[in-house]
C-alpha cells in the first residue's frame, strides 16, 4: 500500500528556531542581509532596511504574532513622538512670531516715555516765543530761552543722555573728533582748546563726538 502523502506546508509559515535559524531566502541573498536577519524577530531590521517593500512584506509575514505586535506598538510610539515633535515645532514657530510683533510693537512706542520729558520745555519755549511778539525785553527773553534750555538738559538727563564735557579736557579720540590744531603755550599738548559742536552719550555710549580744535605745542 502506497504511503499516503503529507500535507505540504505553507511556505509562508516558519517556525521561530528556523526564523532565527535561517532568515527567508528572498530577504537574506548575501552576507550582510544575513546579519540583518539575525535581528529579523524584532521587526525593525527588516522594516527598516533598504530592500524592496515585497521583500520586507514576505520576511514581515513570517513573524511569530508577538513580534508583530511589538513592532505594532514600537511604530504607534514613533507616531506619537513625531506628532508631539510637529506641535511642539508649531508652537515654537507661533511663540517666535509672537515675539517679533511685540517687539516691534514696544520699539514703535519707546521713544513715548522719552518724548513726556520734552513736553514742559517745549510749552516753556513756546510761550517765551509768543511773549517775544508782544515785549521788546530781550532780558526777560534770554532768561526764559535759559530756562527752558535748562529744562531740556534736565529731561535729556533723565533719559540718560548727557552732554560729552570736553573743553580743556585731554583729547580723547572715542570721545572727540579733531577738526583741527591749535598752538597755545598755556594750554597742555593734546589738549581740547575749543568745542564746535557739543557731544553726546547715552548712559555709557557715545551717540555723537565733540568736535573740537585740539592744542599742539610746536
């Protein structure tokens, strides 16, 4: 009696020794797909490597369940993890853009604070003008134009911004501005003899030079 024949196998169904064993033919063809298969269990070997999607879906079909599931979970994490990265990247993006606006809104307006200073000095100048009209007291005049230009230097003052003193000073080249020399015997060599135009410095910044004539003896 002639020996009934097995059932052939589903070439598509392995057991897990001869997985581990043996990687599947049309996934390992050399070496180094060889190792790779090795890691074959855990799934991410062979989803993650650069054969063809057939390849991989034939080597993926021959996973125990459990791996398949594990590498369900792992690609669900990853997933989540590129979702929070994408917000989070969002909200950076709209927190950066938001700040911008804002600073450009404080730096149309910071000149406001600075501007209330100049106010009074301004009403004070105003009217010594309107006076001027009426009154040919050039005394009274001069002494509220002082006034008022005291006024102003005071609010300046307050800003910060403060005038550079430099008459008789020694000549100091991030302070001044030589425009040219004199020669005074009483004055000391590379000192300051004249102020053209006054110089100014906010806080410890020099806004702009003194231009000054500067003594050298012969």
């Amino acid at each position: 009696m002639a020996k009934k024949a097995e059932n052939p196998r589903d070439p598509a169904k392995v057991t897990e020794q001869e997985a581990a064993d043996k990687a599947p033919e049309d996934v390992v063809h050399n070496a180094a797909e060889s190792k790779a298969s090795a890691d074959a269990l855990a799934g991410e070997a062979i989803a993650g490597s650069d054969v063809p999607d057939e390849r991989k879906v034939a080597a993926l079909r021959q996973l125990p369940d459990a791996d398949l599931l594990a590498l369900a979970k792992r690609a669900a994490e990853s997933e989540h993890w590129l979702d929070v990265a994408r917000r989070s990247q969002a909200e950076f993006e709209n927190a950066k853009k938001r700040l911008e606006r804002e600073q450009a809104e404080t730096a149309r307006y910071i000149v406001g604070s600075f501007a209330k200073e100049l106010f009074a000095p301004i009403d004070n100048l105003e009217r010594a003008m309107a006076a001027s009209e009426k009154s040919k007291d050039f005394q009274a005049l001069f002494d509220g134009l002082k006034l008022t230009h005291q006024a102003m230097l005071t609010s300046l003052a307050n800003s910060g911004l403060r005038p550079i003193d430099a008459q008789g000073k020694p000549f100091d080249p991030s302070e001044h501005e030589a425009l040219m020399m004199s020669n005074d015997a009483k004055l000391a060599d590379n000192t300051v003899s004249q102020v053209f135009e006054k110089g100014w410095r906010l806080h410890d910044r020099v806004l702009r030079p003194a231009k000054v004539v500067v003594n050298k003896k012969a």
